[in-house]
C-alpha cells in the first residue's frame, strides 16, 4: 500500500520554508531531485490560497537554494472565505476553456444591475400577489439602492448554490405550512428570480455566472488531472478545501502518483475520539465553529484518516507545547472533561504560553495605541518582522495613524473602502449636489474637496469657496439647487451694493459684511462654474418620471470630469493613483453596464451608486518600513514573522457575530446541502489558531467599544481557562507596560491645574465708551463677552444652513409691524388695517423665498399674529401717538453712554409715555426686569430725560409693555413690566421706584468699569439653566474651569 500523499505542517512550523526544504528534499514526491535536474523545478506546478502567499514563497525558494532558479509553475486558488476568487480563469493551463463549452461569464457590475431589474421588478406586482395584498402597494417600498443591494445577496447565494450540491429544485416542499407560511412563500417567490428568470436570461444572453464558470473550471482541471496526470509534481499547499470544487481538485492532487497535498496546522495532538466528534449533530451548528472541522471535511472527501497524515517540519519542544496546549483549549465542548482527566502539568503550561502576553485595554483607542507601541518596540530589533493581525478594518486604521507619531506609514492589506477615498468621495458628492437638493454641507465638502478646481487653480477654488460660504451659505438655509444659490447671492449683493451707497435698510451679517468686492466676484464666478459643470446632471434632475440609468451614469461622468477639471481642462489628478484607477475601471464598467439597470428617478441616483461602491477596496502600497505589516486573518495564512500582534479579540469581532443569510433560513440552507454560517466561525478559529504557532504573540482586546462593554473572545476565554488563574494573570502581567506606556504616552508630565475664569483688564483708553440697553444686560450677566465684542472686534459668523430662529423671527416680525404701524400709527385699525398688515407681510415673507423653512414655519404664525395686533392697537384707545424705532442716547457719566433703539415709544392720552417693545420669545420675567435684565427701565431713562429722536416733549414713563408676539392661541399677548406688587419674602415695587432704581445701579455699573482694576469677569451670572453656550465661551474657556453641572 503506496503512502498517503496527504502531509500536514504544524503551527509551530515556518510553513512556506518547512514546504520548501521538503519539497527539495524529496519528502513530498518520492524520487525528486531538483539537484540532478535543474529544469525539474519548472515542471511543477503548486497551489496555494492566496497571492500573498504565492509571492512569499518565492523568497523560501531563493533562501533555500542560495541562487536564481527556475521557478516551478505557482497559481493561487479562491476560498470561500475571500472577498474576492484569486482563481485566475487560466488555471487549468493546457484545458481550453472554450472546448468546454463554456460560455463568456457576465460581468460582476451588468450582473449586479440585471439582477436589481428584476429584484424592482418583484418588489412591485410580484410582491403584492404573493402577499395577498391585491392592488395594494406594499407597506415598504424597495428604492433601487435596496435592489442592488438585494441583488449582491441574491447573487451572492446564485454562486454558492451553483457551486455544488442538488440545486435550486431542493427548495419545493421543504418548507412547512405553518404560521409562517405566507412569509415563505414571499421568500420562494423572490428566489424565482434565481431559480427561473435569471437562468433563462443568461441562456438568452450566452452568458453564465461567474463563480459557477471558475467553478466548472476547477472541477474540469480536477477531471483532467485525474484522466492525464502531468509529468511533473503537482503540489497543493494551505488550502483547507471550504470550497466544494477546490476540495475535488485536492482530492485528484492527493491521487496523482506525483502529487502532493499539504495542509496546514492539522490537529494531530486531539485524541482520536474527541477529533470524531468536531462537528458531530450533538454539538449542533455551534460544532461547525472548530479550527479543526473545516480539515475534518477534507480528509473525509480525500479518503484518508488522520493517522495517515504525515507531518512536515521540525518544531522546538516549547512551540509544541503550545500547539497541545491550543488543540486541548479549542477540544469539542462534549469532550472538555479531558481537561481534568488528562490535564498539562503547569510547568508544561508555563513553558507553552512563554511567548504570549496579554493585553486588556479600556478602549478601542488605548488598545490601538498599545499595538503601535508593540509593533514600534519590534523595530528595535534589527531585522525583527513584526505584524498585527485582525478583522477590525477599524482598528487597524487606528493603529496605522498611531504608528505616524512616530513617522511609521504601514501598508494595511486589508485596504480602506473606495467611497472613503478622493475620487470616490468626490464622485458621491457630486451625485449629491446636483440631484440630492444641494445642501449647504454637502455643496461646501464639495468646494472644499482637493480634487475639486472647476477650471480654476486649487488656491483660487479654495479661496472663492471661503467666500461663497461668508457671502450666502452662513445664515438661513436656502432652497433647494444652484439656481436658488445664485439668485441668493445675487439678492445678498444687491444688498452689499445699497448698503455701501446708503440706499439700503438691509444689512449684510457679520459674515459678509467683511468681505471685498473681489471676493464677491470669485463666488459669483464660482457659482456660475458649478453650474456649468453639474448642469448634466441638473437638467435630469427636474424629469417628471425614472430616467435611464444609462443617461444619469453619463451625465454623471461628464459632470465628475467637469468639476475636477484643471485650468487646461484636463482631469488627470481625478484618475491618479491606486484610487483613481478603481474610479476609472469602476466608471468604464458601470456605463458599459448601466444600459441593462433599472430606470431611476433622478434623486434615488446617489444612494443607488453608493450602493453600486459597496465592497470596492483600494489597496495602496509602500509602506515605509517593510519589518511591518497590518493584515487581515486571511492575508496572515501561512506567513512567518517574529511578533504577531493578534487584536480585537472579542466576541463579535473575533469571531464576528454569526450573520444569518437574508435569503436562505437554516432549513433551506440545509436543503440545498451549504453549510450553516458558524462555518465561517471555524474558518476564523483556525486562522487564529494557526496564528498561535508564531514564537511571540500578543494577544489584545478592549474592554469596551463606541462606549458599550464587550465580551472577550471565545477562543480566549478557553485558552485563559485552560491556562488557570495563575498562569492568566501572568499572562496579563506580562503585557502591563505596553499599557502602561499606552496609558502615560499622552498623560500630562506635571498635574494640569484648571485654568482661572477670564478676568481682563484692559486699559480704560480699549474699553467701550458706549453700550446699548440690551448689551448692559450682558454686561451685567456675562462681561466677558462684552469684553470679546467691543475690545477683541470679535464678532460671530452665523451658523451654517442654520433652521429659522428666533432672532432671524423677531427682526422679520417687528420690521413688518414697523411698517405697518408707520402707515397709520393713529390708526385706524380695522379689518382693511388686518388685510393691508397681511398683504404687508406677504410682501416681506416674498423677500424669503430662498429660504422656504421661514415661509413653512412662520406664516401661519404670523397671520395669527395679524389679527391680536390689529385688535390690540384698536382697545388701546390710551395711546395717542406712536413713535417707531426711535434712537435715544443718555449720558451717564462725562465717560460713559447709554444708548438704546426702541420698538416703539407712545405717547399717552394726560402727558405720560409708553415704552413697547416686540417679543417673538419669551419675555424676561418681572424680577428680571428689575435687575438682570433691564432694557425697558433703561429705555424709560432715555425717554424720560429726552433722548429719543423726535421726543421734543418729554413726560413721566407710566408703562413698559412687552407685546409677545408667539402666533399660538390668540396670536399673542401684553406682558406689563417695572412694577411687582407685593408677594411672600417679596416687597411691592413701583414702576417710578423700578425706573429710579436702574438709574442708580447703571451709574454704579459705568463708575465700576471705569476703574481699570475692574476686569471682564466670564459668565458672571449666568442665566439658569442654560442649554446653548454663549458666542464667546469657547474663547473663554468656560469648559476648563467649571466642574459639571456647576459654574
């Protein structure tokens, strides 16, 4: 009996050198001699399961013969596991594919669209006939982003259904006719597409899938192999056979007289019995999780027993320690007894996890900076390899921006997602701007893009866009589109241009009112570009149904190319690097497929081609130190390096949480004979296990993630149990410094002491001479802010799109009563005085029509607000002249000035006055008015002494009224304040006693300020419970020296 031809390499084995020196010993294939024939080498062929493998084997070829040799024949193989086949569709070298009969496999990306047709197609009549609803729409209707997305799953299951098995007829009569059997019979409904129209379209279109037709390949090389076996050795080496058809391809190696099947990290330490139970029915699908099942499989579709394995490689005793000590960790949890009955002596644990040490961080952040710290310690070892090992894409990209404290660029195999690149940023957000409504965010990450010139220099594009976002974009938000963009500049130039000339009232805000003439030119231009560019785009966007896809990807091109173009008119930085190749074949391949996609309304484009980018990785090479490597579990088979960094070591990471199939429950899963998705847990286990076999392995977690606490890894809670407390805890000892050189890294070296509350004295020639009514209630509540203001010049932009608020309210509301009330301030005031107070402010919302928030929310509001104020103004039948918007001044001291705008100052039948003031908020209260908050008592000093333009007689103040104008219940009502009758703990306070009073305080306010050693205390007195944070806080500093919840 000829031996088995089935050999194994241990974890603790460098396994693509251990392959090597057997392959050019002999020991793989009896009889061969690379030595005697130096051309025999070229004549085999070997296999492995990833390119990153198949580069490094090169290196153990040249290690081992110490000179150039002709190389054998080294093709990779795709598993199951992979993002994407590396099968090559030339793998079978001399088999013709074409002599198969094979037809041409349709393209991923027209695949992907043909079938979201079909998917949208279901989702209407389909949908509804099967669930019974008639003519009813169905309660969710998919978008086309849906589809394609449905249309990768369904996809996706098509492959895997083709790959083997009974096919998609196993499906009838599996399902029971139970509760649910209406939701089954949705689900076989839209499984038709696969089993039914998709087929049909494919022999129509001469076409086939694309993992069915590698598929076919593989099974066909196998069939060839085993007709005609090759004259030179056939190696296949560290696949462990997940994929049905490469499994039959190993099964014809293992056969071939000159053949040879290497597999990596087979159990043979696990007892004979406890090995027959990995996957065993009474374990149920969690069995399926073992390192060792996957391999289990194989050697039963090879026909050979583990006995028969031969083993490669030699191991030092301490790393074979540890491969028992993993297999007894990772053993059936049927068989686990044996942990107590044939237990490892605790020198023999000792000497098993010498080389681990365990990391246990806060956070994701803390852990990210221990692993930089370990992989920057490995440099110091000259020669050393060091690398990190995770599923965590975003650990990872945390750990690679750790490692440039220290000017370390790290190559991260695993790549980052091609949306969150350059190109396919900017390629989203122009799709965005032009057909998702041209949001104020959305339009300036546009502008500020690096790659967006719009025929312009990059400076000049930057500089134009800083002005368009002062000029238009600070303030409320606009309409949706460019149009109303332009039209808004144009109105907020007009503005600019009366305001300079003194023909206007307007005023600009602080964002633009301090930019050039220039800068208003550069937006314009700006605007006027962008137009131009998006305008394909645009003139889609307003069709009244679907549009063809083919048309919206078009368009979209030229408009991408168009907005990226340089001076010369050329788009070559859009298309530069590794990303800008994805962009580039990406796009070719969508416009040579859009024609076979569903129509789409033009706004539903955006999320459809962020759909279309989903699973797009860019890879970018050249990290700048080669003794590093970021890789993902995959990327990391059969590599050798000398400290392997093992992070995210919690549930749901490693391993990730099992994902059911959205389309496949267990029981059809079952049917159609694949396997259930803990499958994909054993694969995870025995890459990490296979990790373990390195000489120092640091093995790292968080104890908490986005702020949530997490569980450590299965795989880690049984080595740490199996290992004891004791060993545990040495374990975690052993990586202490890393965490807490992690933990002291970015720590203070002297304790940090809060800074004191802004307190600036300035010299008295700085400080304001004059402040108006409303500044001295900041002045009395926050001086610090009125020292930023008047001293510092500083003055806040407006939020950015920001909603309607209450000022932006109030100034519309009072300027239109203003108005009103100068048209007939005696009235009368009467249903023609309500309709002409309406038809005044129709003309003042019309000014608004950029922004449609203020229209929506307020004019109901205000016509409200009409009808109280008419019929207020009619019952004071005590007033006798109304004088609007007058300025008054008092000198309060030689230094010191008050000066104020009233609302409204009346004059009263006897002699006496009124001060009104507009509210379209809440009023301050009757003990506010009295000392924090003292406008309208202020204004009384003004007007009784005088100041108010227009005032030529002046007389005794005998009412303060605030007309809070909230357009809810009647539309509003007059709040009287200065006076406060009498109340608990509280004495009566007369308005004359109020008036005289806050002339005493504001002259003891202005003396106190007038003495430099007075500064500007921060936030003073600050308002109870305040939500939102002053202008001027952030320069104060408040955060750092108020405790929570205390000032």
């Amino acid at each position: 009996m000829r031996p088995s031809h089935v050999f194994t390499i241990p974890p603790g084995a460098p396994f693509l050198d251990t392959l090597v020196d057997a392959f050019l010993g002999g020991e793989l294939i009896e009889g061969f001699s690379a030595s005697a024939d130096p051309f025999a080498l070229a004549d085999a062929t070997i296999y492995l399961p990833t390119r990153r493998a198949a580069r490094a084997i090169r290196e153990s070829f040249l290690k081992a013969c110490g000179k150039a040799v002709l190389l054998p024949t080294i093709r990779t193989l795709g598993d199951v596991d992979e993002d994407e086949f590396s099968l090559d569709g030339s793998l079978p070298g001399a088999l013709d594919a074409d002599g198969l009969g094979l037809p041409p496999a349709i393209s991923a990306m027209r695949r992907q669209l043909e079938l979201s047709t079909l998917v949208l197609a279901w989702s209407g009549a389909t949908f509804r006939q099967a669930a019974g609803l008639g003519d009813e729409p169905p309660l969710v209707q998919a978008s086309p982003a849906d589809a394609v997305r449905l249309a990768a799953a369904l996809a996706q299951s098509i492959d895997q259904v083709g790959s083997g098995g009974p096919g998609w007829q196993a499906l009838e009569g599996v399902l029971d006719r139970g509760e649910l059997a209406r939701y089954w019979e949705i689900t076989l409904s839209f499984l038709r597409i696969a089993t039914e129209a998709w087929p049909q379209h494919l022999r129509e279109q001469g076409l086939i899938d694309p993992g069915i037709r590698r598929d076919r390949l593989v099974r066909a090389e196998a069939e060839r192999l085993a007709a005609h076996p090759p004259r030179g050795p056939v190696i296949a080496a560290g696949s462990t056979g997940s994929v049905a058809a490469t499994a039959a391809l190993l099964a014809a190696i293992a056969r071939l007289p000159n053949g040879a099947v290497v597999l990596p990290g087979l159990d043979t330490d696990l007892d004979a019995p406890s090995f027959e139970a990995i996957g065993a029915e009474a374990e149920g699908p969690a069995g399926l999780g073992h390192p060792q099942y996957g391999l289990k499989l194989l050697l039963e579709k090879l026909e050979v027993p583990r006995h028969e394995v031969r083993s490669l490689g030699e191991v030092a005793p301490a790393m074979a320690l540890r491969t028992r000590t993993v297999s007894e960790a990772m053993r059936p949890a049927d068989t686990t007894e044996l942990w107590t009955q044939k237990p490892l002596s605790p020198a023999d644990r000792a000497e098993a996890l010498g080389g681990l040490r365990l990391v246990e961080a806060a956070s994701e952040r803390e852990e990210a900076l221990a692993v930089a710290l370990i992989l920057r310690g490995s440099l110091e070892i000259p020669g050393q390899v060091a690398a990190l090992v995770t599923p965590d894409r975003g650990l990872a990209r945390r750990v690679a921006v750790e490692l440039r404290r220290w000017d370390i660029r790290v190559d991260d195999s695993g790549g980052i997602p091609f949306a969150r690149t350059r190109p396919g940023v900017l390629a989203r957000l122009v799709a965005d701007v032009a057909l998702g409504g041209c949001r104020a965010e959305t339009l300036l990450a546009l502008l500020r893009h690096p790659l967006t010139t719009l025929g312009l220099a990059a400076p000049e594009t930057r500089a134009a866009a800083r002005a368009l976002e002062r000029a238009v974009l600070r303030g409320p938000q606009l309409k949706p589109g460019l149009d109303a963009l332009a039209h808004a500049l144009s109105v907020r130039s007009d503005v600019r241009a009366a305001q300079e000339d003194g023909s206007g009232t307007e005023r600009l805000g602080p964002a633009a009112s301090g930019l050039s003439g220039a800068d208003w030119n550069a937006a314009a231009d700006l605007v006027e570009r962008l137009r131009g560019a998006l305008a394909p785009l645009e003139v889609l966007r307003d069709a009244d149904g679907p549009v063809p896809l083919e048309a919206l990807v078009a368009a979209h091109c030229e408009a991408l190319e168009a907005v990226a173009a340089d001076a010369g008119g050329q788009a070559d930085a859009l298309f530069a690097g590794e990303a800008g190749e994805v962009l580039r074949h990406t796009l070719e391949e969508l416009q040579a497929a859009a024609g076979h996609g569903p129509d789409v309304k033009p706004f539903l484009y955006p999320a459809l081609f962020l759909a279309l980018l989903d699973g797009l990785v860019v890879r970018q090479p050249g990290g700048t130190d080669p003794r590093i490597h970021i890789w993902g579990a995959l990327e990391a088979r059969l590599q050798r390096v000398d400290v392997m960094v093992l992070s995210g070591l919690n549930e749901g990471t490693w391993p990730s949480q099992t994902r059911l199939d959205p389309l496949l429950s267990r029981p059809m899963r079952a049917a159609l004979e694949l396997e259930p998705p803990e499958r994909r847990v054993g694969l995870a286990a025995h890459d990490f296990a296979q990790a373990l076999g390195q000489k120092e392995v640091w093995l790292t977690r968080s104890d908490r993630e986005n702020g949530e606490p997490r569980v450590a890894s299965r795989w880690l809670q049984r080595l740490l149990a199996l290992a004891g407390e004791g060993l545990a805890k040495d374990l975690g000892q052993r990586g202490e410094p890393i965490l807490a050189a992690a933990r002291a890294i970015d720590a203070p070296r002297a304790a940090v002491a809060p800074t004191e509350r802004p307190n600036p004295r300035p010299p008295l020639a700085l400080r304001p001479k004059s402040l108006s009514a409303t500044q001295i209630e900041t002045l009395i509540r926050d001086p610090y802010a009125i020292y930023a203001r008047h001293v510092l010049k500083l003055r806040p932009f407006e939020d950015l799109a920001r909603l309607p608020d209450a000022s932006e309210r109030g100034t519309l509301i009072h300027d239109i009563l203003q108005a009103f009330v100068e048209e007939r301030p005696a009235g009368p005031f009467d249903d023609a005085a309500r309709d002409r107070l309406l038809d005044l402010g129709r003309a003042a919302f019309a000014k608004f029509t950029d922004f449609p928030e203020i229209a929506t929310l307020w004019w109901p509001r205000f016509e409200k607000i009409a009808g109280w104020f008419v019929a207020r103004e009619a019952e004071r039948v005590d007033i006798e002249e109304r004088l609007l918007e007058r300025s008054g001044v008092l000198q309060v001291t030689p230094e010191f000035r008050l000066t104020a705008r009233a609302d409204r100052v009346d004059r009263l039948v006897g002699g006496g006055l009124g001060i009104v003031d507009y509210k379209t908020g809440n009023p301050p209260s009757v003990d506010e008015v009295l000392t924090l908050s003292p406008q309208l008592p202020l204004e009384a000093l003004i007007a009784e002494a005088g100041g108010f333009e227009g005032l030529d007689d002046p007389g005794e103040v005998e009412r303060l009224d605030y007309y809070r104008l909230s357009g809810q219940g009647e539309g509003g009502e007059i709040a009287e304040r200065g006076a406060r009758k009498a109340g608990r703990d509280k004495p009566e306070v007369t308005l004359r006693e109020t008036i005289e009073r806050t002339g005493e305080r504001l002259r003891q306010l202005a003396g106190e300020y007038g003495r430099e050693e007075t500064g500007y205390l921060s936030r003073k007195i600050p308002r109870p419970g305040r939500e939102f944070a002053g202008d001027y806080d952030h320069l104060a500093r408040v955060q750092e020296w108020t405790l929570e919840g205390e000032e």
